[in-house]
C-alpha cells in the first residue's frame, strides 16, 4: 500500500531533507517514487581561473546538442556523457557577462538550473559570468552604493500602463538643497525598462566611476522606450511603425516622465544638465528627440544607434549652427555591428553638414558587451565644464 512507507522511505536521511519536503514525501502518495525517479540536475556552469567555462545540460533523449554563446562565431559541439549529461568547455573568455543558450536537436532551450537570465521581450537567454579584475567598471566592488527605483504611470499618450528606472548616485539625499545632473538612457528593439541595469550593470558602472572620479554624480533615468502600445514583434520589426514610435516615445518622455522625473527627484532643469543616450532602437531615438530639441538637450550619446532613411527628413534643424549648442555629440558602433554603415551613414552626412561630433570605432557586434564599454566611456565626459 502507498500508505506506508516503503523500505526505501526508512533509508532516506531524514537529516538531510527540509521539513517541507519531507513532510510531502511522506503524505502525497507516490511523491518519493517519483523524486527518485527524476534525473539529477546537470552540473552547474563551472569557471576555471584562467576564464574558459564549462557548460552541462541533462537530456539523455537528445541527438545532438550543442552550445549558442555570445560572441561565438558558431553553435559549439557538446559532448554525451553515459547519464545522458552533455559538456563542452570553451577556450578561455575576456571577463564579461556572456548570454548562452542550448540547441538540443534544433530547439533553443534555456539552462533551467542557472538563476541568471537576460530579460527579453522576444526571447530568455541565460547568463554567465566570467570575473575580473576590479577595474574594469561593471564589476561589484567595495564602493559606494546609489540606488535603483522603480516607478510605474499610466500613459495617457501612448494609452498603456508603462514603467521606468531611476538611478540616485551615492549620498543622493531627497531632503537636500544639492541638484545632479541627469542622463535619460534608453534600451533597445526587443529590451524593456529594466535592461540597463538587469544586463548593463548601469548602476554598478556609475558606482565605480563616481567612486574613482571619473564621472560626476548624476541621476539616470531608464524610461521604456516603445511609443506605440505595441509588444515588439521580431517578424514586424519597429521600423513598420518607426515614426509614430519614435513621435510617441519623445512626447511621453516630454510630457509625462521628464515632469514625473523633475517633481520627484532633485535634477536640474537646464539644457546643459540634461542628457540623452542609448543603444540601438535607443540610440537612433536619442538622435531623433535630443537633436530636434537642443533647448532641451546639450549632450546626446548613440551606442550602435538603428539610424536608417533620409537624415533630412528627421533631422532637419540640424547644420553647423547646431555646434554652438550642443556640448557633446558622442556615436559610437562596433566595427563587426551590422548596424556600422548605417552609422557610417549617418558620419558622412553630420561632417557634410559640418556638424561636430565625436566618432568612436570599437571591436565587437551587437553586443552587450560592446554596449557596457560604451556607457563606461561616455559617462565620465558628461556635464563638465568647457
């Protein structure tokens, strides 16, 4: 009978259980047949000191598996062990945060045993990360903390209930008389509100930054950057509905989250104090709303920005009168990003227009790790004196 217990009951370590499970082993009928039943997790990601990295994913049934990780050129090859567990360990990696997934027979598949996730409106990935040295800007370190807030509103502009991230600097103190300098810093097509800080390490690398010296304190804010109540389709890129995107976006972010931001949080008000950047969808909205509003901006950032079209069109206040207005034009893009000669683009036709601006060339794709080397470059040059 299921209502005594087995001899293979009495031999498990009561001592080594939590009373919970115990106490459901023992009343759910057939509970510990199946637990022992069950496959033993796959071992977890192991990290050797000299940065190379060994991946395991359990499923005995599968044919072939093989292991997706950022910055690779190909899927590699795991290997089968007899309990059905699959491995491959890599050549050694720079020390980052790398997304990885599994392709076991044609189907990606996450790590259901690694509680680091890259958030994703299309798509999960898992994360890993490889250490390094104190150094380098998005690493923890014994240092200062700001602070990460989050604030939810609804849109009467775009018609939808939305959120955004606050970044307070160490030693922000709401009762003070001292205002910071703020920076807007928009995600990319597929991204949310959170991404900046969940997979950019936005708030640790001003951490550091601040700690070191090199950036001012300053508050960032991380609005949701999608103008249209619409959860981005990776088949219907953004682009079908680029302008009325990118209209929405600006008129939420002037008129609902820059008063929301100013009445809740000591900021400065004035074009010099203010800032805009981002990445990718958010680089190519940095562009478009902090260059059609100079009186409100006068520093503006591009990472990989999604510029695309006629620059005429969309920028049309912009020739070298704009010099004289803006205190930092800053793009930037990885040298293997497929994005580069839409960027290049956009190069050709600022110096055409004698506009000055700051070009930086990098290593790397499409990447996050492209992508947190720039906001570690760009941050230290903000809101300083001529």
């Amino acid at each position: 009978m299921r209502g005594h217990m087995t001899t293979a009951a009495k031999s498990v370590s009561r001592a080594a259980m939590p009373g919970f499970l115990l106490l459901i082993l023992l009343l759910v009928p057939g509970a510990l047949e199946f637990a022992q039943q069950a496959p033993a997790p796959a071992r977890p990601v192991e990290i050797s000191s000299d940065g190379r990295v060994t991946f395991h994913f359990r499923d005995p049934n599968a044919k072939q598996v093989s292991l997706v990780l950022e910055g690779g050129k190909q899927p590699l090859p795991m290997q089968r062990d007899d309990e059905g567990v699959w491995s491959v360990t890599t050549d050694p990696l720079a020390p980052d945060y790398y997304r990885y997934a599994f392709l076991a027979d044609g189907v990606t598949l996450l790590d259901q045993f690694d509680p680091l996730l890259k958030p994703d409106l299309f798509t999960r990935w898992n994360m890993v990360h490889v250490p390094g040295p104190a150094s380098l800007p998005w690493e923890m370190n014994d240092v200062p903390h700001g602070v990460v807030h989050h604030h939810f509103f609804h849109s009467r502009v775009i018609g939808d209930d939305r959120d955004f991230y606050v970044y307070t600097p160490p030693g922000y103190d709401p009762r003070g008389k001292e205002s910071y300098p703020v920076l807007y810093l928009l995600h990319g097509f597929g991204g949310d509100a959170s991404n900046w800080t969940s997979v950019g390490h936005a708030n640790v690398i001003l951490d550091n930054l601040i700690a070191q010296g090199k950036a001012r304190p300053m508050i960032v804010v991380m609005p949701l950057g999608y103008g249209v109540p619409l959860i981005p389709d990776p088949y219907r890129p953004s682009f079908d509905v680029k302008d009325a995107n990118f209209n929405g976006f600006r008129d939420s972010l002037f008129g609902e989250v820059m008063p929301q931001v100013e009445k809740t949080y000591r900021v400065s008000k004035d074009r010099d104090s203010r800032a805009i950047a981002g990445l990718s969808m958010g680089g190519a909205e940095s562009l478009f709303t902090g260059l059609n509003a100079l009186d409100r901006f006068a520093w503006i950032g591009a990472f990989s920005s999604g510029v695309e079209g006629n620059f005429d069109s969309t920028l049309p206040l912009i020739d070298a009168k704009a010099n004289s207005e803006l205190r930092l034009l800053w793009i930037a893009c990885g040298e293997d990003d497929p994005l580069f000669s839409g960027n290049q683009n956009l190069r050709a036709w600022l110096q055409a227009k004698g506009v000055r601006f700051t070009w930086v060339e990098t290593p790397g794709a499409h990447t996050w790790m492209v992508w947190r080397h720039n906001l570690a470059a760009f941050a230290p040059l903000l809101f300083r004196q001529k």
